[in-house]
C-alpha cells in the first residue's frame, strides 16, 4: 500500500502536478505509514515561519526587483564601461559584471536575461560579436552573480542547512569572481578581429565622471550590504530593510524611474509571486526532508558511500557529478530545499568544511541554469532572442565547460571560498 501510494503521487508529478503539491503530499504520506502524527509537517512550518532570517528573502527580492525595472541597468553599465574601456574586450567583461550585479540582488537568472538582454546584445553586436557569442554570452550571465551577496539562494542556503548568511555572503565573493575571469578569458580568445587591430574608444576624465555620478546611488549598494553587516551596525534582516528603504527612495522618489502608481504594484505582484512560490515549496519540502533525516536516510547513504568512496577528494568529485546532474534536472530552490539536508551530513563525514560545501552547491546548481534538459536560462533565452532551444545548447556549451572548469577550481582550492571568512 506505502508503495502504491508514493508511485501514485510520483506519476501524477511526472504529469505536471506543482512541486509543492508532490513533497507536501509525499511527507503527510510518508509520516502516515511510519505513523508519526502529521502535526510534524506544521511544526517544521511553524519553525521557518519564526525563522527571523526568513524576511531577508523577501526584502531582497523586492529591492531587486525595483532596481530591473529602473534605468539603473543603463546607468551602471554605462558607468562600468567608462572605466574599463581601455582594455581588451571591454564590453563583455562589463557584460559579466552588470549581469552579475543584477542577479545578485534580483535571485532570479530570467529578469537579468529579459531586463539586460535588450541593452547588452545591441552594444555587442555592434562591436561585432558574433551572433552566437552574444546569445551564449547573455545566457550564461543571467545566473553569474548568485554567489554574491545578497543573492537569495546563498539567503536560502544558510536557512535550509542552518549556515551562518554573514560567512555565505562573504564566501561566495572570491569563488564568483573566478568565474567571471574565466568567462572574460575565454571572452578574450573570442573577441572580433576588429578589436585586436583597432585601437578602441576611450572615455575622457569628464566623461567617466559624468557617467559614474549617473550612477551615484546604485554603485554603493554592494559596498552598504557588506559594510552594515560585517561593519558590525546591521543584522542581514535589518541590512535587507535598509537596503530595500534605500532603492525605494532613490529610483521611486529621487530618480523618479519607477511610478508609484503605474510600476510599483506590478513589481510587487512579480517579485512576491516568486517568493510565494519558493515559500510553499520551502514549506512542504521541510516535512518531506525531516521524514528523511527521522528514517536516517542520510547516514544510510553514507554507508553506502563510504563502501565505495575512500577519500574526501573522490567525495568531492563523485558529489560534483550528482550535483551537476541534480542541477539539470531540478530547479535551483528545490534542489537547495531537497537536497542540502541529505548532503550537509555526509559531507561532514569527509571533513568538508560547512562553508566550503555551500560555495560548492551553489556553483553546482548555478552551471544547472545552463545544462539540458531543464536549464532555465535556456529556456527564458530561447524566447528572448526567438531562437531554439537546441540552438541555445549549442551556444552556451563553451560557457558551459569555462564554468565547469571554474567549479573544479572552487571545488579543490577551498581557501578560495575560506579566505574571507577566515
């Protein structure tokens, strides 16, 4: 009966039934047979719901969320180009940085893809990227800066397998660095011939200054998020409210980008739908994942793992593969919400430090946004810029592999992500 039951809800996720709906089904089931009461799936609700970290996710979000639909994208490209225009392949390296930028406030690769797209392959176009470059180039970027603060899923992560967000945030800043220099690498290798013969357009002084004060107010965002927290003035909730108090002021009242009454309740609807939906799979995932951890799932896995896997170093490698695989086939919140419980346990087994292990994960799930069969940014490319899915996977493979060959760099040099933290 326990097995017709569970194939039951299986088949009808395979058929399209919401992810929340399956794993809040799952958990009452499975407590059911091992007859512990339900009231266990409400406790875990009741647990994340008093969780105070939990307001950042929101907050956030909707900062974000203002900030895309400003024209502060304009404005800080603008700005970042002025800078860096004397060196080679300029606009993509400023590319990488803005998209980076965005959705790591925003947590969400699809808005960096729509709201950036439209600016960013003009400009490359015209410096005579390639079509394909272009596309892959902006696909790849859309889920660039989700190991910068205040992305959602390191937020997430640190709720899920109870890491402190302060060390996350700081973790994920050399790591996505390396990943953006690797992309402006292999940016390098490919830019037009035009610009390694050509001597490229610099701005004057009065020029950089005029585009940097454009951009006065949201080039310092990244710099308060990390001053008020690790300064010591802020909890990461009370640095989620100021920021998000900030971005208001400055693109509702003082830029006036964003219309109270025609903008503002339409950003409100699409930045709380996401969080809406994160939450409800947050909320049935929890039950679902205690039921693993009561049934010691885990430390059966590790068993398992163990007869087969000596050392951390073959750990590391055997969990990069399962979570690359987990990445194409799961969305990044899920995964977070699904898997990290189940691996957080094992890995301490292998002495992989907490912090490390998040930085990893994360890297992991954030090249899922790029692998088929599901990869998202894809997907949200392919009706961008009306091309086909298997054109977007022959695109973005090289980016694929750059990112591929940065997680191995992450993933064996964790002083990479310890450093700061430390």
């Amino acid at each position: 009966m326990e097995a017709l039951s569970v194939g039951l809800v299986l088949f009808l996720a395979g058929i399209g039934l919401p992810l929340f709906l399956v794993m809040g089904i799952l958990a009452l089931l499975l407590f059911y047979f091992a007859e512990v009461e339900s009231a266990a799936v409400i406790i875990e609700l009741y647990r994340l719901a008093s969780a105070p970290t939990i307001l950042t996710i929101p907050l956030f979000t909707l900062a974000g969320y203002i900030i895309s639909e400003s024209k502060a994208p304009q404005r800080i490209f603008k700005a970042v180009e002025s800078v860096t225009s004397f060196i080679p392949s300029s606009v993509a390296l400023v590319s990488l940085i803005v998209c980076a930028f965005f959705t790591a406030f925003t947590g969400a690769s699809g808005i960096t893809i729509i709201a950036l797209g439209g600016i960013i392959y003009p400009i490359l176009q015209k410096e005579k990227y390639s079509d394909d470059f272009s596309v892959g180039l902006i696909t790849t970027s859309g889920s660039l800066g989700l190991l910068f603060p205040p992305s959602l899923p390191l937020i997430l992560y640190g709720i899920i397998g109870n890491v402190d967000i302060d060390k996350l945030f700081l973790a994920g800043i050399i790591p996505g660095i390396i990943l953006i220099l690797l992309l402006y690498g292999y940016s390098i290798l490919r830019r037009p011939v035009q610009d390694k013969t050509i001597e490229k357009k610099t701005y004057t002084l009065t020029e950089i200054k005029a585009a940097l004060w454009s951009a006065r107010y949201e080039l310092p965002l990244p710099f308060i998020v990390l001053t008020a927290i690790y300064g010591g003035f802020t909890t990461v909730t009370e640095t989620a409210t100021l920021i998000l108090v900030y971005v208001f002021l400055v693109e509702v009242v003082i830029l006036k980008d964003v219309s109270l009454k025609l903008h503002f309740p339409k950003i409100i609807k699409e930045s709380m739908s996401l969080i809406g939906s994160i939450l409800m799979i947050l909320c049935c995932a929890l039950g679902f994942t205690n039921y693993l951890i009561d049934e010691e799932i885990p430390q059966k896995i590790f068993i398992l793992v163990e007869s087969v896997v000596e050392s951390k170093w073959q750990f590391l490698i055997v969990l990069n593969i399962f979570l690359l695989i987990i990445g194409a086939l799961m969305d990044i919140f899920s995964a977070i919400i699904v898997v990290v419980p189940i691996i957080i346990p094992l890995a301490e087994q292998y002495g992989i430090d907490p912090i490390h292990l998040a930085i990893i994960f994360l890297t992991n799930l954030e090249i899922g946004f790029l692998t088929p069969p599901v990869g998202i940014n894809l997907f949200i490319s392919s009706f961008r810029f009306n091309r086909s899915i298997v054109d977007l996977y022959k695109v973005s493979f090289p980016f694929l592999i750059t990112l591929i060959i940065g997680l191995l760099i992450i993933t064996f040099f964790e002083d990479l992500s310890l450093f700061l933290v430390r």
